[in-house]
C-alpha cells in the first residue's frame, strides 16, 4: 500500500473514511469507532473497556496510523513508576549536566494499557498529563503535543489484580467506549483477514494508507467549536444533566465537566453529520459513552438489579425532546 496523497478534509467524508480504514482492520466494532472518532474531534481523551483479545490495542494502533499521528504504548504494570510515563533528568558524567530523558508521554497519540493494573500515583501522574497538557520535572514545566489525546484501555473490574480508578479520575474522560465481541460473521471476517496474511505487526500496519493528518484533525476540533447550540438545546441538555443529579437510583449524577464535555461530543457529532448546529439526537447519541463512567448507583439500586445503562435510557426517555 502506497502513500495517499488525496486526503479527505469535508467533514462527512473525513469521518466516513477514516471509519470505514478503521473498520476494515478492526472488524464488528462499528459503534466504538464512532465513538472514538467523535471523541478525537471533540478533544477528550477516552477509556476502551473490554475483556482481553478484543482488538482495544489494534484500534488505537490503526487510528494513529491513519491520521499519521506520533504513537507511543506503555504497558501499565503494577511495578511501574510515575518516572517511567513522564521521564526523568539523567546526570551525563561527560557533560557533568543534566538531560531530559522523556518518557512515552511525549507523543501526539498515547496507548496506555490496562490503566486498571497499575498503582493509584502512577495512574495519577498520567492523568496530570491529560488534564494540564504538561508535566513537571524538577521544577521545570514542559510543554506536550498540541494534539496530545490519551486512549487507556482496561479489563472489567472483575479480573484479578486490578486497582478501580476514583471517580474524580474518571471524570477526566471524555468517554468510556466499551468493546465487545464480534458477532459471528464480523469474527468469520476477522479469519478471513487472517487467513490472507493479515497480522498485526509494525510491518503490515505500516502498509496501511493515511486518510488524514494531525493538521487536518487539529483543524476539525477547531471548526467542531464553532458549530452552534441554540439556547432550547442547551436547556434541554441542562435538565437532563439535572435529572442524573435527582436521580433516585444514583449517588452521584453529572458533573459541570461533564456537561461541558456533554455539549462539546454532540457538537462534534454534528459537525461529522455535516451540520453546523446540534440537535436533540446529538445530545442522546453520545450518552451513554459519556455518561456511563460518571454516574454512580446507590447500593441499594444495585441490589435491585438496576444498570446505568438501563438509567441513562430512561432520563431521556423522561426528558421532553424541543420542538
């Protein structure tokens, strides 16, 4: 596969192809790709929850190749250091000075996998990464890409030897993306691509063709922030953001930055739908990736059997739609 030269810019069509390149690699995931897609327009970095062998790494590989971003991937271990993400100040014995040896965290796309089985400090310093765009050695603050998004993927709670991020933390993404399995014929797909030669090594990512750039993407996420909210919309927005706060199934609802970031995914919906103004369909696609995360059961609403999904769903089915 050669270089593309002719890449997309439009809107619908920077979406569509850089889904369709992505959904020919990582086959049955149609839904997350959106997700992820809306996500990187929108500016917010992203949770991918999935059982291992779901194809969270393959995704983030893929995306950074067809935008001909910078990528880095760190492994999250429960022995890892704040100092192995962010870097460290190295003395030279030559130079009798210090230098900066930098950490993956000096990348346009970052992989962080299995955030969940690593320790609360070192989980603490990357997310200091994302919120302030910087980190600190020694006294001295260094500046990080201007595109900097962070994908942290990580197993169910479920699986062993794992430390749950605190709420505080997880509000700092934008989505969590839940990655299933394939249904039937999307897994027969992914044999076939197997069975051509396909794996998922350097070499054959390598082959695959960019449809965008950092430029062209930076450039969408400026273009995504002049799409328009009319004030029905933003009220419509508000009281649902109300509801979760009243809810009487949820201990916590959602928080002003999730509204924020509520109104900028929608807006960036509709930017890729082509449209420059939002719609109440915007607001209710993104719920669920945004919301899920963030609301917190009662204890006694779990033992009824009751999911935030299922809550998410009936706020706005509750809340009346502008006319």
């Amino acid at each position: 596969m050669g270089q593309n030269n002719n890449l997309e810019s439009s809107p619908a069509k920077l979406g569509q192809s850089i889904g369709k390149a992505l959904g020919q690699v990582v086959v049955g995931q149609d839904q997350a790709v959106q997700q992820l897609i809306i996500a990187l327009l929108a500016g917010g970095h992203v949770i991918l929850e999935g059982v291992p062998g779901t194809g969270k790494t393959l995704m983030v590989k893929v995306l950074a190749q067809l935008i001909r971003a910078d990528f880095r991937r760190v492994q999250l271990t429960p022995d890892i250091l704040p100092t192995d993400i962010i870097g460290t100040n190295i003395f030279d014995l030559e130079k009798r000075e210090f230098t900066l040896r930098k950490g993956p965290v000096f990348t346009q796309i970052l992989l962080a996998d299995e955030i969940n089985r690593t320790p609360p400090k070192t989980q603490s310093a990357l997310l200091e990464a994302m919120e302030e765009q910087q980190v600190t050695l020694d006294g001295e603050s260094l500046p990080l890409s201007e595109l900097f998004w962070v994908i942290a993927t990580q197993n169910p709670l479920e699986f062993e030897g794992t430390y749950p991020l605190p709420e505080a933390q997880l509000d700092r993404f934008l989505f969590k993306v839940i990655i299933d399995y394939p249904d039937r014929a999307s897994e027969k797909k992914i044999l076939q691509n197997r069975q051509g030669g396909f794996q998922a090594k350097r070499q054959d990512l390598g082959r695959i063709n960019p449809v965008a750039t950092v430029a062209a993407i930076l450039q969408a996420r400026q273009e995504v922030s002049k799409v328009q909210v009319d004030d029905q919309i933003m009220d419509y927005l508000l009281e649902l953001v109300q509801r979760s706060r009243q809810h009487a199934d949820l201990a916590i609802g959602a928080s002003p930055r999730c509204t924020v970031a509520w109104m900028q995914t929608a807006k960036a919906r509709a930017w890729l739908d082509d449209r420059a103004f939002v719609t109440p369909d915007d607001i209710k696609a993104v719920a669920i990736p945004l919301l899920h995360h963030r609301l917190i059961l009662r204890p006694e609403s779990m033992l009824d059997g009751l999911n935030i999904t299922g809550i998410i769903n009936s706020i706005l089915q509750q809340v009346p739609v502008p006319r």
